[in-house]
C-alpha cells in the first residue's frame, strides 16, 4: 500500500496527496449514522481536472477503488472510503468559473459550497434555489446525491437545475455534456444519468447550473393541527391554488420539541393549542412585492384552515429564520438524541396521509418510536428510527420502505442509497432494472473502480 502511495505522490506532486498520519478522521466518513469510518491509504487533493484525469488513470491502471468527496455532508455512506482505496477529495478546487446573467448560468467546479455559490450570485439579483439543508455542502455532492431539500415543492431538485457536466471517467478520459441550453433531444442525456450516481461512474469536474430570479419577500405561516393527517392532508390544496409556496414541511410534535429545545426558539403559541397539536405545518411564500406577499399568506391561511388548523400564525422575520433553520438541523437533534436510523422515503404528495398511517401501524407493531417531518409538498418523509436491536431495526426499516413502495414511492428520495440502503434497495428493487444498472456501471467503469459496493453490492471484476 505504502508503494501504491509513494507512486501516486510522484505522479501529482506530494503536496496533492496525503497519507498515514496526515489523513485526518473527517476523510473516512460522511454523517452517516451506520458503522465507523475507513482510513484510505491516500487522499488525494486535485486543483484541476488534468489531476483528476491522471489520478483516475493510474488507480484504473493500478486497480485502486477510488471514492470521490465534497464537504462530507451526506447521509447514506457513498462517501466512505474503502481501506484498499484512495480517497479524491475536491476541496481545492473552489472557482466560480463564471456568472453568465444573459443565460441565467453559472458555472463552478465541484467543490464550490451553496453558500459561496449563492453569495456571488445574489450580487446579480440570481439564486440557485437547491436547498439541501446544509449550506456547506458543495455542488459536486449534490450532483452526486441528486439533492433535494425544502424548496423541491417549488423548485425542484439538483437535476432541474444542472445542465451540463464535464466529467471524468474511471479510464482517465473526460466528456463533456449539456450545456447552457435548456433542452435537447441529441442522443442519450448522459448529464442526467451522472446525476444523482453517487459517485460510480464518473467524477464531476465542472457544472452549468441554472440560475433563477432572487425574490426578497417573503411570509412564514405555522398552522397546528390536531392530527397528522390533516396536515399532510391540507397539502394538496395548499400547493394546487397557484400560491407556488417555496416551502411546505411537515414537523410532528416530538421532532417540534425537540428542534426549538435545540435552538432555544419560542414559537409563542398557547400551551392549550400545543398540547392538542400531533403536527404542525410550515410554508413560506415569496414573491416580489408584499403586496402579493399579503394576498397569498391570506388565501394559505385560509386553506390550512379549512383543513383543520387550530390556528395559523405569520411569524416574525426573525423568529421564522430560526425556526427554518431548526427545521434543517432536525438530523442533528436526531442524531444527539441517540436515533440509529434516518429514513427518507418519498411517496405521491396524495399518499402521505396512508403513509403515515402505516408508519404509525409500523412503530406500533414494534414498539418503537419513529418521530420525524419531511418535505410534505413533494411527499419526501423524513423520519427518525430508536431501534438498537439490529435485527428488529432491518425488520422495521424494510416494513418502512415496503410500505412506501406499495404507495407508488422509492427507498430514497434525496440522500441516496450509498452503503447503507443497498441491502433494502437489493432485495425490494426489480432484479431486471438492477441488472441493467450494473451493465451501465461497466460501461462507464469497466473495472469497477469507482466507489465499488455503492448502491449495490459488487458483481463479480469490481475492485476488491
């Protein structure tokens, strides 16, 4: 290994790798709540795309597993290393290689984070409206991961929003797709089969985003409801009357609880009203006048209140930044209260009341507590597992992507499958549609270098 190691740092330059005691733990990990992190034998650093073609060259020469990492924010895995591999990380390469505001593009490598991104931007009256939660994530992950988050309900996910990719292949060779155009119908759209492939068959080098307009006022609406199937049920409503809300989360009591303790927010609603609330729903609209910003909070409020809200309050300006920022870190107060699984179904926006009823069914069959929130515009539920026995937690968790699969839903709707959904995605998906994947696998990455046991379990001729 130590000769694998010697060789990569003669072929970039030593100050691009790092090996033994120089790779810090954050590189063996993403947050992930399975399993302990795996130290590579490298970390290579790359500045440009010539370093990554090099490097991806020489481990396809050497059969080297290579796992590809931006800031280290993801949930699911795909960004831990294998102990034989070698780990690409692309924090130096940071540029904002353009801001084009004729085509409403920008273009960065991939380890420009969400926050650089849309403060260069905003400058220009734009915002890259992909809002995964976490701000210092970095372009490349999202691509990776297909990201979603809070605004999907109005904006969509990372796929809406890339149009083009320079990329290299586990071979060494780069392609170029899309670009500043906003459609075509030339041959196979490789730009979206990229999206959202964790890592396994190419890596981003470069990314056309599209660019929306920055709309700067703004209305946050909190309704409590008695029961948590007249909140999601108020969703379809809420989001067919033309307000186009930014925002429409879901937040039950205990996940409400436990993400103001954690923030120190006071929402200044009665005790009364909060202890008959199962759930609570938060939307924000924006627009470019208040004006408008008045007449949609005043027709929202009416829906939810027709649906059963107990009450609806417009919070303050401030008051409404913190909770949306609580409600982002609702995985953290998870995570500090001990829970052993985050679960990120997405069913039909419809369906979410069955869903939640068989969630409840679930956790009572069980005994277990299953709390959580999740983006109620576009079905996508996330939810909080308190189950240590793991063979009771792998009975629970696939009751819980069986459930959502019978709906018309998927395992994942945001965080990916990485390594630690495959063995649910292996064993509920249809073996005709995992089959083809890995013939796509093989022919991006002949010798199954790239992020091996990633979404599915190795075949035979992957890296070992």
């Amino acid at each position: 290994m130590r000769s694998l190691a010697d060789s990569l740092s003669a072929l970039l330059g030593a100050d691009h790798v790092l090996v033994g005691d120089a790779i810090s733990e954050d590189y063996t990990h993403d947050e992930g709540l399975g399993g302990h992190g795996t130290m590579p034998i490298a970390v290579v650093r790359p500045s440009n795309v010539e370093q990554v073609r090099r490097t991806l060259a020489w481990a396809n020469e050497h059969g080297v597993p290579v796992t590809a990492r931006g800031a280290g924010t993801g949930l699911s895995g795909a960004c831990k290393p294998r102990a034989n591999g070698i780990v690409v990380s692309f924090e130096r390469m940071t540029r904002i290689l353009e801001v084009d505001t004729q085509n409403h593009v920008a273009v960065v490598e991939p380890g420009v984070s969400l926050d650089a991104l849309n403060a260069a931007v905003a400058e220009k009256g734009l915002v890259y409206p992909v809002f995964p939660g976490e701000t210092s994530a970095t372009l490349g992950g999202n691509v990776a991961t297909n990201a979603g988050g809070m605004r999907a309900v109005k904006y969509g996910v990372t796929r809406h929003h890339v149009l083009g990719l320079e990329a290299v292949l586990a071979t060494g060779e780069t392609i170029e797709t899309g670009g500043k155009f906003v459609k075509t119908s030339t041959g196979y759209d490789l730009t979206q089969l990229v999206i959202g492939s964790e890592g396994t068959l190419a890596l981003v080098t470069r990314a056309t985003l599209k660019l929306v307009p920055l709309l700067r006022h703004s209305a946050t609406l909190l309704a409590p409801f008695q029961t948590l199937d007249e909140a999601v049920g108020a969703v379809p409503a809420l989001v067919v009357s033309g307000i186009g809300p930014m925002l429409v989360e879901y937040i039950d009591r205990m996940t409400m609880m436990a993400i103001t303790a954690q923030s120190g927010i006071s929402l200044g609603i009665a005790e009364d009203i909060q202890a008959k609330t199962e759930a609570y729903l938060l939307v924000v609209v924006e627009g470019r006048t208040t004006e408008r910003i008045d007449e949609d909070s005043q027709l929202a409020g009416g829906i939810l209140a027709e649906h059963g809200a107990a009450d609806i309050f417009v919070l303050p300006a401030s008051a409404a930044t913190q909770l949306v920022a609580a409600r982002e870190k609702s995985f953290w107060a998870a995570k500090r209260a001990g829970a052993s699984e985050v679960v990120d179904v997405v069913v039909p926006r419809a369906s979410l009341p069955s869903y939640m009823a068989e969630v409840r069914a679930i956790a009572a069959r069980y005994q277990t507590m299953i709390p959580g929130c999740g983006h109620a515009g576009d079905g996508n539920v996330h939810l909080a597992v308190f189950e240590q026995d793991a063979d009771k937690r792998y009975a629970l968790m696939r009751d819980l992507f069986e459930a959502g699969r019978r709906l018309g839903g998927v395992i994942s709707g945001e965080h990916g499958i990485g390594v630690e959904k495959k063995r649910y995605f292996m064993e509920l998906e249809d073996p005709a549609k995992i089959a083809l994947l890995r013939r796509i696998k093989t022919a991006f990455d002949p010798k199954g270098i790239l992020n091996p046991g990633t979404i599915f379990e190795e075949s035979r001729g992957e890296s070992r």
